[in-house]
C-alpha cells in the first residue's frame, strides 16, 4: 500500500471495476465502533431500545456502514487521503443479531466518471441481504 | 411542529478546538477494521506525501456530530431528538485530518425543509485548524420524522 500503487488515470475508464469486498458487523463491532466514534445511541446496542421504537433489531451506526463503503475506494488508490469527497444516503438500516453470524455487507465499485485534474468519480453499491442500504454513494478520488 | 424555514442560515460559535492524537486515529481505524499503514505508521504517511499519519475519510463526523450539539439542542429550533434519523451526509476534504491537528468547527443550518410529514435539516459544519486553514467541510441531513410515523 505505498504511493506507488496508485492506479495511473491512463488505467482507468468509466465502467473499471474497483475490487469488491464483504464486510461481517456483529454486535461487538458495533459496540468498538460507538466507543471510538463517541456515537452511544442505544438503537446501536440495545435490542430492547431498537425494538421498542419499532426497529426490527439493533442497527449498525449508518456512518459505520459508510466508512467500511469507502474501504473499497482506499484499498483501491492505496493512499486514503486522495479521496477528496465522499457522500451517502442512509436509505435502509443494517440490523445486527445478537449471533455469531452477524450481518453481512457487500460493497461494490466502479469508476463512474472522469473529472478534470486527475479525479475520477467512484459509485460505490452497498448491499445487505440483496437490498441497498446506501443510495447515491459516490466518492470523488484524486489518482 | 414544523421547522420555520428562516432559521436557516443560523451558524453557531465555534466549537472548542478538537485536538487531533494518532492514538484516536489507530483506535477508530482499529474500529473499522482496517490495517492501512496511513492511519499507523509516520513513516508510511509520510512516503505519501502526508506530513503525519491521516485519519479516515470519515473521521471528521467525530467533530462535527460532536459540535452539531448546539443546533440540535438550540431550543429556539425545538427538535425531538427522539425522532431524528440520519438522512445524508457528505464531506468534501481540502486535505485529509492529520494526527496534530487542532480544529474547530463552525456549524451553519443551510436548509430546511418539510415533506411528507417530515422535517428535513442540512446543516453544514465547517472544519479548520484553528489557525484558520480549511480542511473539510461536512453536510448532515437529518430528518425529523412527523407525529404520525
């Protein structure tokens, strides 16, 4: 993961494929993710809190699901500082059971266009069981 | 209740200065998992061109959900916390936050609207070391669901 293995624009054209990956949240993770964030909302790790408010179980942090979406885009480029805008739509919650299993998120992504100076547009696709949990994830990457 | 749409526009103070550590950096990378060298190692950001190790591209929420206290508690704009759900959000990097960092953050409403039953507030929270350079600015919509959902 040095500087060097910055895919070249010369490499890159509408339609290349970022490798994808699949990302296991368990209630653990999302307990090390509300501390290190400082987000303690309890729909996060109460069950009976989530339920309560008509939630089907305890839900990943949306900003959680977020952050593992780019991984896709700075496993890419190497260099997480060359990602310059990064935005999502929250449009469906993960739940995370209280199991070993876990919830599983898929994460997918191609160059969707290219920008001047070097930049491309990256559409990122994050899916839990089949349904789309992110809307409109696009990151805008310097190479 | 509705939102009244000319609130927008309101900024608040800025925030007290968030002082950056590398330990907070490794401890959020470690939340999510992942082993990039830029988020641990000086030398490895170093050899990108980063004067110290960097923090993930969505590090700055820390901040600014921290700092975006002051609208949603503003009593004059009257939000149920309760109802809130987390609609978008977007950030746009002038550089990447960095180990060292001392930043503020300047919260603005930017806009507000109402569909559906529902509120919907953008707020915009400009991050800058507190000498003044911008590093990111990040946009929230949160959505203030109507009584009767």
């Amino acid at each position: 993961m040095s500087a060097a293995t910055v895919p070249s624009c010369d490499e890159v054209e509408v339609g290349t494929e970022l490798p994808g990956r699949s990302f296991v949240l368990r209630r653990s993770d999302l307990v090390r993710y509300a501390g290190a964030s400082g987000d303690f909302n309890v729909i996060h790790w109460n069950e009976q809190v989530a339920r309560s408010v008509g939630l089907p179980d305890v839900i990943a942090h949306g900003m959680f699901t977020m952050a593992l979406a780019v991984r896709v885009v700075t496993d890419w480029v190497g260099d997480p500082g060359r990602v310059v805008e990064y935005g999502v739509r929250f449009t469906r919650p993960v739940p995370v059971p209280d199991d070993d299993d876990g919830a599983t998120v898929e994460v997918s992504g191609a160059v969707a266009a290219l920008l001047d100076d070097g930049r491309v547009r990256v559409d990122l696709t994050a899916t839990w069981a089949g349904q789309k949990v992110l809307g409109r994830a696009q990151a805008v990457v310097q190479l | 209740m509705p939102i009244d749409p000319s609130f927008e526009g309101r900024t608040y103070p800025p925030s007290e200065p968030y002082e950056v550590g590398l330990e907070k950096i490794r401890e959020f990378a470690d939340a999510l998992g992942d082993d990039n060298p830029a988020y641990r190692d000086r030398e490895a950001a170093r050899a990108m061109g980063h004067p110290d190790v960097i923090a993930p591209p969505t590090f700055p929420f820390v901040l600014t959900f921290r700092a975006s206290r002051a609208l949603i508690e503003d009593p004059e704009l009257g939000i149920d916390y309760s109802r809130v759900v987390h609609g978008e959000q977007r950030f746009a990097h002038t550089r990447p936050v960095r180990a060292g960092d001392s930043l503020t953050v300047t919260v603005t409403l930017e806009k507000v609207r109402s569909a559906g039953g529902h509120d919907m507030l953008t707020s915009r929270s400009d991050v800058t070391t507190v000498a003044g350079e911008h590093v990111v600015t990040a946009w929230s919509t949160l959505v203030v669901r109507g009584d009767d959902s």
